[in-house]
C-alpha cells in the first residue's frame, strides 16, 4: 500500500490526515503544497518517503509516528514536522523511532546538521531565457530562494531549542541562530508563543538592547504580549528570561 505520487498534492482543504497502518511508502510530491495542512499521523510501516513529499507544507507543525493504534501527540512531533518539511526525505525517522527518544532524537540532530551545512542555494533552479535583464532577474530570485532558506533553517534550530534533547548540542543550536541574519525574523513571524521565543532568542544572546528596540518598531498592535516581554529586555539591557534545554 502506497500514497500516491501527487495524491495530494496542491489540496488546500487538506488540513489533518491520518496516512493508514499498512502504508509503506509515500509517493514523490504526495502532499506538496498543502498550505493549510497542519497536523499528520504516519505509521511505524512506512519505509520509504518519497522526493519532496512534504514540501511547501508551511503550516505543518505536528507529524507523529503510530503504531497498531492512534496515539496522543508527543514533544517530538514538531521535530517530525521540521525534518519532513525541511530535510531530505529520509525514512529512518520513522523505522528508528522505535528506538526510544535519544537515539531518535540522535538521528534528528544528524539530518539537522547535514541541512544545516548545506548551500542557501541548494535547490534553486534558474531559468535565463538570455539577456541581461534575465540575469539581473535571476539574480534577485536566488537571493530571496537564499533568504527564505535562512528563515526555514533558523525556525528548524529554533524547534530544536525548544525540544528536549542532547544538551550538548544546545551550544552547537546557539551558535548557528546567532549566524543567521535573518533569524529575529522569527520573533515577528512566529508569536504564537512569545514568551519561549523571547527565552530562546534571549539565551541565544540575540535580543539586545537594539535589537529589541528594533523589533517593537516593527512589530503589529496586536502582538501585546511580545511587546511587553521586549519592552522588559531592552529595560535590562537585552537580560532576563531562559529555558531549560533537558
């Protein structure tokens, strides 16, 4: 039993489903697109993810793995939903997640890195139908293809930040949110929890008393919450707030 290639691909009413027990494979581009899919339940049987199976899936933020039966959602359903939107399709993340939380999460952290050492550019195909237009053209689509890349690796560092894990690689995490110049794009794109995103950032020593002032300039009325939690850090000169990272 398989999910077809392009089953489902592009369907933006699809916004939970649950892929059958059985289920080997996952066809290439099976649920590319589908914006407003948001949660997804995979089967310990399948053993193959197919080519890009997941991409431009922008709103997933849950995939659990399951067994005989449903199961409740655990802490390291938003990795899963990291790693299949952003990784190379890799099955081992769901033929290894018997092997308990650390080894998996093991596994996690090695497909994080490889993604994360990789070229901005990966993956961006130009087309120059020739003339120095084409190319200015071109030009600016690679640096936005590089930019949104930057902004998909800082949000998969800062799911893994927010996960518990190795504690050694907290550092590693850090160092890498600390090099991506567009990562406090996150605060302004991502409140749907403000007070763990301004601990992670905090920690990671990137809210400073600039920057803080900064992103209240720029943040909307509505977001209440994270104004007040920045207003508190530029006051203390960019100190405060931290989590755990158990």
């Amino acid at each position: 039993m398989m999910i077809e290639k392009k089953r489902f691909m592009g369907d933006k009413s699809l916004r939970s489903y649950v892929i059958p027990m059985g289920t080997k494979e996952i066809g290439d581009w099976a649920f590319a697109g589908c914006r407003e899919l948001a949660w997804i339940k995979i089967p310990a049987s399948v053993t193959c993810i197919g080519r890009d199976a997941f991409a431009g899936c922008d709103k997933l933020t849950y995939a659990s793995w399951y067994q005989e039966r449903l199961e409740e959602e655990d802490e390291l359903s938003g990795l899963m939903a990291v790693a299949l939107r952003f990784f190379k399709a890799d099955a081992r993340l769901i033929t290894e997640r018997r092997l308990g939380r650390q080894a998996w999460t093991a596994l996690w952290d090695e497909l994080c890195e490889n993604y994360l050492e990789s070229s901005d550019a990966e993956g961006f195909r130009p087309f120059l139908a020739g003339g120095e237009e084409d190319y200015a053209d071109e030009e600016e689509k690679l640096k936005e293809h590089c930019r949104a890349t930057r902004l998909r690796k800082a949000l998969a560092v800062y799911v893994r930040l927010t996960a518990d894990g190795n504690p050694e690689r907290k550092a590693y995490y850090q160092e890498k949110l600390r090099e991506n110049d567009v990562a406090l794009e996150l605060l302004i794109n991502h409140p749907e929890n403000p007070a763990k995103v301004v601990s992670v950032f905090g920690e990671a020593g990137l809210l400073t008393r600039e920057n803080c002032q900064e992103l209240l300039k720029r943040l909307p009325e509505e977001c209440v919450e994270l104004k007040a939690l920045l207003l508190q850090r530029a006051a203390q000169g960019g100190t405060g707030f931290s989590i755990d990272f158990i």
